[in-house]
C-alpha cells in the first residue's frame, strides 16, 4: 500500500523558497511529516517542472501515513491531494503503461587491473551518465529490473543539482528526467521498485517513478 501525496508550495514563504533551492533542506523540511515512523527515509519525492508564474508542486510516495500538519506555518499553499492504492491490485502483466522518473543514472567504473572483485573492493568509483544515450541505455537496464520490457523512453530534460549539506561537502548529482511507455512483464517486480524507488541520491528528490495504466492501450 503506497500513500501517494501531491503538495503545492506557497512562494510567499521563506522556508518554502529555501527548500526550492536545495533539495536537502526540501528533504530535512518533509521528513518533518515522517517523525515517529520506523526505517530510514520511508518516503521517495519528486518536484515537478513548473513555470515562473506557477506554483511548484511536489509529489510525495511513502509505505506509512504522513502527518502534514507537522510542516512548517503557511508551507504550503492549500490543502493537499493525496490518495491510497496499491500497485500490485491495479498494474497486470500483460498491461501497457507509462512512466515518468527524474533519477541519477550512474555507472561504476574500477581502476585498471583491480577487475577481479576481492582488489577492486574500496577502488569503486560511481560515474554520473550525462549522454541522452547513455542515460537511456541505463534506464533500459533499470526497466528490464522492474519488470518492463517493450520500452520506450525519452530524455525530457538532464542537467545537475546541487546541494549544500550542513555536514560534509557540497553535493553536485547529474540527473535526467525520462518518460515514456514500456509492457509490463512482471507486475509484483515493478510494484516492488516502486516502493523503493530507483538509482541512487533518493534523499535529494531522485529515483520516485510515477507509473499508471495507459489509456485506451490493450
């Protein structure tokens, strides 16, 4: 059972243009909601392109009931949409459906001559794929472990974000959003990464990937 919310954000508060800034002080404002829940950061998030003019808008999955009560004073900009429902119960094998995911597509490379796993072990170093090309070849790989197959995706927009943690050294992450159709091949496998999420740097609002039945497909 997943608890899927949809937050718009008011612009005229100061924690909220804070939040828009750096994805982890977004992340510290929403885990706000979570406090007394079991595990570690239980929830996957994502913020949605919005134009100047707009008010932005963020989606927000999680295993557990949030209490949105706990953000801060006049965060957000109205009530909330939110919704219960359960992957598994509504998404079938066989069905078509599409997707949409702003992840961290990576590679992890090892030095030269350090191949075998036993040398290579502490020597791995994480790649981010700043390619469309490489970044979709990642994201097929990524399907085919979700259970898709037949997919069809396309780079809607890459780039980087940046984070200025409290503790440690800046955070710079290359991202991609990708959307597109794939056929569902095992459904408890994609309702499985669902709830997980995909690709690393999920703290940072990456890795939540949307997906629904598509209309009028058979």
């Amino acid at each position: 059972m997943l608890h899927l919310a949809k937050l718009t954000l008011d612009l005229q508060s100061r924690d909220a243009r804070r939040d828009l800034v750096d994805p982890y002080d977004m992340h510290r404002t929403l885990s706000r909601a979570f406090h007394g829940t079991d595990g570690r950061s239980p929830f996957l998030w994502r913020l949605e392109d919005y134009r100047p003019g707009e008010r932005p808008v963020v989606l927000v999955q999680s295993g557990v009931t949030p209490n949105w009560k706990q953000l801060p004073d006049r965060w957000l900009a109205e009530d909330h949409a939110q919704r219960v429902w359960e992957p598994e119960k509504v998404i079938r094998p066989g069905q078509w459906v599409r997707f949409r995911v702003l992840a961290n597509p990576t590679i992890t490379t090892v030095p030269k001559g350090m191949e075998r796993q036993g040398s290579a072990r502490g020597h791995r170093k994480r790649l981010g794929l700043t390619k469309p090309e490489d970044q979709l070849n990642w994201f097929q790989r990524q399907g085919a472990a979700l259970g898709l197959s037949s997919i069809a995706a396309e780079v809607v927009r890459s780039g980087r974000i940046r984070s200025t943690r409290k503790q440690g050294h800046p955070i710079t992450v290359d991202i991609a959003l990708l959307e597109g159709q794939a056929l569902v091949v095992d459904a408890v496998a994609l309702a499985a990464g669902m709830k997980t999420g995909i690709g690393h740097a999920r703290m940072l609002g990456l890795g939540l990937i949307s997906v629904a039945p598509l209309a009028g497909a058979r």
